[in-house]
C-alpha cells in the first residue's frame, strides 16, 4: 500500500508539472493560441476646382445686392483694406480705404430720409468677366441702368422730390484673398441723369 501511494503521489507531480492539458488528454503538451490583428488606415484626398469666372460672378452679384438692399456692413466687407473706389460722370470724386467707401455709400447711396439716391434699384445687366494673374486676380466690366428716389439732383424746397434714371458702366478690379474675392479697384461712370419732379 505504501508503494502505490507513492506511485500516485509521483504521477501527479508529473501531471502537474507537464500542464493540464495532460490530464485533459491533450498529448501531453499545453497549447498555447496568440491572436494578433493590425489596423489599415486610408485617407483620400479630393482636390476641389473652382471656376474664377464663377467666383467672381458670385460676388460681384453680392456687390450689387448690397448697394440695391443698401446694405453698407456687407458692402464694407467686399472690400480690401486699401482699397480705391472713384466716380466719374458726377461730382462724387475719388476715395480710398473701406472707411472712406463706406462713408460715401453712407452718405450718397443709403439715404432714406437725407442727400443722395434714397432709393436704388437696377436693371438690364450686363457683364463680362476676364480672369488674370493665374486664377487669383479679375476684372469685371459692366453695364447696367440704375433708377429710383432722389432728394440731391434738384433743388426741393416745399416738398418737392425727384425720380431719376442713370445709365452706368461700372468697372471692378477683383483679387483672391484666402478664399474671397475682393475689390481692389473700382469705378463707376454715369452717363448723365434723367430726373422727373414730383411732389414728396
């Protein structure tokens, strides 16, 4: 009896020491599974082109809503920092910088109740754009009639206003900042003004 516990004693050392998977039948020889996995990252890169002549178009539309719903914030906007902004045809002269523009919009085009077009409306457009500089500078010339209320093309003592007609050829110097087109030149040319008299 001594002799088989022994024997047992010593079989189970064995087992042990050679791993479960001997008692479990499993030859004799513990298996052992590496599971490994690996991440593929892909990036796309799409290249967007944009059409100046488009682009340009755009905002050179902008520009003219602004003037047309008077919108100076928007129109300060359209602007580069230095840029020119000149009138012929009429009395206004020459400014420079998005101050002064403003300041003559303000003061000439968005005019409800004081001295200048009270109100602005537009009409037969007509434009051509020529792009330049490699894609990032255009010019815009166009032409178009610009009619509405006016309270500084006559005198109006006793409450007498006025109407008038303007046909303008107006050309626009665009550059491409970042991602806006913006003016850096513009001038306007009035082809004489129509005016009617009528009572406020």
């Amino acid at each position: 009896m001594k002799k088989e516990a022994q024997t047992v004693v010593m079989a189970i050392l064995v087992a042990a020491s050679l791993g479960a998977g001997y008692l479990a039948g499993g030859g004799g020889r513990g298996v052992q599974t590496v599971t490994t996995s690996s991440v593929v990252t892909q990036t796309n890169t799409t290249t967007v082109t944009i059409d100046p002549i488009q682009a340009v178009t755009s905002a050179y539309l902008a520009h003219l809503r602004s003037i047309q719903y008077q919108n100076d914030a928007a129109l300060t906007s359209e602007y580069e920092d230095n840029a020119t902004l000149a009138f012929s045809g009429g009395r206004l002269g020459q400014y420079r910088g998005a101050v002064e523009i403003r300041s003559v919009y303000q003061d000439v085009f968005f005019v409800p109740n004081g001295f200048g077009f009270s109100t602005v409306n537009l009409a037969n457009e007509s434009w051509t754009v020529s792009p330049a500089g490699s894609g990032t500078e255009a010019t815009i010339s166009s032409n178009f009639t610009m009619f509405g209320n006016d309270t500084s093309l006559i005198d109006h003592p006793g409450g007498v206003c006025a109407t008038y007609t303007t046909n303008v050829s107006l050309q626009i110097s665009y550059v491409l900042s970042g991602n806006d087109w913006l003016i850096s030149q513009e001038a306007w040319d009035f082809g004489g003004f129509y005016v009617s008299q009528e009572s406020c």
